[in-house]
C-alpha cells in the first residue's frame, strides 16, 4: 500500500522536484542556498566497528538523555497535565519505564491505553504494567474547536507537497488544554531493527539489494499496476535503497523507512482529531548510535531489551503482547545477556485487575464544544465539508488539467484512473484508498504548478480559499 500513502524515492513525479532526505538540510547565507549534510549523514556513512565498551558507554549516556528528555517535559510550567501512551508494546514500555523515575510528578501523570481490534491482548498487557504503579488512566476533559479555513488549505498543501497522500480533510477537531502527551515514537528508529527484524534469518536476508528487491517482490507483489507497473515500481524502489547508508540490504531497508516513512507515520496526523503538544523522549542520539554500532552484531532487538532493563527491570520481567517480542527477549538474554540488573527468573510478579478502574476513567471523560454560536458552525462545516461532496469534481479537475498539460499524456491512462476513482465502492477503506488517488492528483497538479512558476523565478503560490 506505500506506493498509494506517500512517495518512496528522492525524485517525485514531475522533474526537477525532489524530497529533501532526512540527512541533509537547506542553508541559506547571505542570499546564497545550499544543501549540506547534517550530523545524521557523518553517522551513518562511518565505518561501523562494534566496542563491548564503546556501546556499553553510549547506552549509559542513552539512558541519561532519555530521563532528562522526560524530566524536561513533566517539569515544564506550561503543562498541568500529562498523558503517557502505554501499550503492550517495546516503545511505550521503554518510555513507561522511563516515567517511572520521576515519582514526585506522579499527580501530573495520566495513563493512555486503548483496546486495539489488531492486537487483541494489547490493553491486557498495558493494564499489567501499569497495575504495579498509581497512575491514574486518562480521564482528561476534551473541548471541541472548529479549524478554520486557512489551516485546512495549509494542512492539505503541506501534506500533498509533503508527499503524504493518506490525508481525509476534519472540520471540528478536540483539544485538551494545558496538557502534553509522551508516546513511545522513534523507538522503530533508535532502538531496534524495524521492517528489517523479522526478516532477518530469512530468504530476504540476502548480501545483494537486487536479489533483495527481487525476492521481496515476488513475496509481497498482489498489484493492480500489471506487470510493467509492478517492474517500474521496482526498479525506482531498488535504486533508491541501492544509494541508502548500511552494510546489508536490511540495514539499508530500515534507513529507507527513516528517510521517507517516519517522519509522516510519526507526525501530527497520526492524532489528528485530538491536540496537544506531542513528545517522543526516546528520540536519543546515543541510543541511536548504539543501534547503529551493534546492528549486524546483535540482529534483534537487544538495545531496547538493554535500554528498558537499565531503566526498570522490574517492569523489564513482565511479558510484551507480541509473542515475537517475547521470543526475541528470551533467546537475546540467553545468547548475549541483558544489561542492568539481573533479570529476576525466580520472582513472579503478580499483577492487578484494572480493568474497571480503567472503564470507568473512559467513561468519565467529558467533552465540551466551544463553538457557542450554532448558526455559525453550520455554516462553517458546510462550506469546508465541501472538501467531501465535491471530491469527484476535484478529481476531474485535476485530471483534466494533468492530461491537458501533458503530464498525463494518454487518454486511456486518464480514463483509467478516473474509472478507478470513480467505481470503487463506498465502504471505509475503499473511501480511504479514494482519498489517496485524489491527494496524489492534487500533487501532481501542485508540482506542475510549482515547476511552471519556477520558469518565471521563485514565486510564493498562495492557494485560494477551498
């Protein structure tokens, strides 16, 4: 589904345009613009050379970083509140024992754990963890807000030219004032092998990034492209990993994620429907240069394992949802050992029931709208809710307007495309997958837009009112 949600190379559709890669940055000095490389690229393009005492150093300067990253936040006057995301998973276990060492912030702090329809023994094992603490469950007051007319333009521009197409526009989001959330982002970055972990040990764990990408295909190919779609899609794909930092295409392939899927999966629309100010405290420089020593030396997730172990070990003991996080820990400890205290075989921590407490925090949030003024929220919703009654308009303006301009140069092409926006059916998902096929007509269009001016010098395109 990538090829749909977001672009996945340096080059987009319509040349010379292209993505800015994570490891570089835009200088401006005295008029004069270029592009260096950031810290992250020296990183990355070291030779990498794994020191027991070296990593052993970093993780000990890691953990430092990770606990002033959260104190920082907790301690910050602008917050009366704080929500931890906790799930049955590796990062917010990470950062849940991270919080664990700030007891004299304990009544600021409010658990967030929800029931997920994927993971279904996720909210059982997040209760588990938090059943050892007095943590409150999040129980916070909402308040409803309308989104004016410029921050949905913005919005839609932003991620369109950001070349993330997996964008719905909302007229009313919720907010929840004075208060901060913490979440366990940027552990898939700094903390453990990602796409590429359960790979590992596997027929896609090859020395070549064209066997690699070839294999990787044949595994997962199930496309509506056809045949040279699907060899198109896969040669920009493997020259793009090809130029990826790494020692392996794994490697490479977790590098790839972090150049051009983080940055969206862990932005602002991940919650878009609820605002507050948004902290990932295991976004570590050390952490990450640990990882990145000890990449093909430990395979698996033993940086993270280490990390939370260091922080609590206690919490360290207690079972993960996911039957490979367990297994990973279990043959880690056994193979390599685990940094911090000795893990505790012989005591079994018996957790509380927290169910109720948690229902009944969820049914005590209250919601509150701020949008006194009923006439003017009708109004305000059905001009802006125009986004959705006329998306097939939009769609055929943008084709007709593509095809026109010769980006698109065939008719049946055109056709086609309209033929699959047009037809597929009204259930969620397909209105999703419908959104994304508009989203990337809009930026198409957006690029063609920008690469015309540019003939004429550096114009600001201020698009008008929706």
């Amino acid at each position: 589904m990538q090829p749909f949600h977001q672009n996945f190379s340096e080059d987009m559709e319509v040349k010379p345009i292209r993505v800015l890669p994570v490891d570089k940055y835009v200088s401006v000095d005295n008029g004069i613009i270029s592009i260096k490389n950031t810290k992250l690229h020296t990183e990355l393009n070291i030779q990498k050379n794994y020191c027991p005492h070296k990593y052993e150093e970093l993780m000990s300067l890691a953990y430092l970083e990770i606990l002033s990253n959260v104190k920082s936040i907790l301690q910050h006057a602008s917050f009366d509140n704080i929500i931890v995301d906790l799930s049955g998973g590796m990062d917010s276990r990470l950062v849940f024992c991270a919080i664990t060492h700030f007891p004299e912030f304990a009544d600021k702090i409010s658990i967030n754990s929800q029931y997920s329809e994927i993971d279904f023994d996720d909210l059982a094992v997040a209760q588990e963890v938090s059943s050892f603490y007095s943590y409150k469950f999040d129980s916070l007051p909402r308040e409803k807000f309308l989104l004016e007319g410029s921050n949905l333009v913005d919005s839609n521009w932003s991620y369109n030219l950001g070349v993330s197409y997996s964008y719905s526009p909302i007229v009313q989001g919720m907010r929840i004032p004075k208060t901060a959330r913490i979440n366990g982002f940027y552990g898939e970055i700094c903390a453990r092998p990602y796409y590429a972990r359960r790979m590992m040990g596997t027929v896609l764990d090859t020395s070549s990034v064209e066997e690699f990408c070839d294999r990787y295909f044949r595994q997962h190919q199930k496309s509506a492209f056809g045949p040279s779609g699907l060899d198109t899609l896969k040669q920009i794909f493997q020259n793009e990993l090809s130029i990826m930092p790494g020692d392996s295409p794994l490697e490479k392939l977790d590098n790839h994620y972090m150049f051009y899927r983080n940055g969206l999966h862990c932005s602002d629309r991940f919650r878009s429907n609820v605002s507050c100010p948004e902290f990932g405290p295991i976004q570590s420089k050390f952490l990450h240069q640990a990882k990145n020593m000890s990449y093909q030396n430990f395979r698996g997730a033993k940086v993270q394992l280490d990390m939370i172990n260091m922080l609590n070990p206690a919490i360290a003991s207690l079972r993960f949802e996911n039957a490979y996080d367990n297994k990973d820990k279990i043959a880690i400890r056994e193979k390599f050992g685990i940094m911090g205290e000795a893990w505790a075989h012989d005591i079994k921590l018996t957790p509380q029931d927290v169910s109720a407490k948690w229902q009944a925090a969820k049914d005590n949030i209250k919601v509150t709208d701020t949008t006194v003024d009923e006439v003017k929220m009708a109004k305000h919703a059905e001009k802006y809710r125009s986004f959705e009654r006329d998306h097939f308009e939009m769609a055929l303006y943008f084709l007709k307007n593509l095809y026109d301009e010769g980006l698109i140069s065939s008719e049946e092409t055109a056709k086609s495309i309209w033929n699959i926006f047009y037809n597929i059916e009204a259930k969620s998902i397909s209105r999703s997958i419908r959104w994304n096929i508009l989203n990337r007509l809009a930026s198409l269009h957006m690029q063609m837009q920008l690469v015309k001016n540019s003939s004429e010098g550096v114009k600001k395109l201020a698009p008008s009112d929706p």
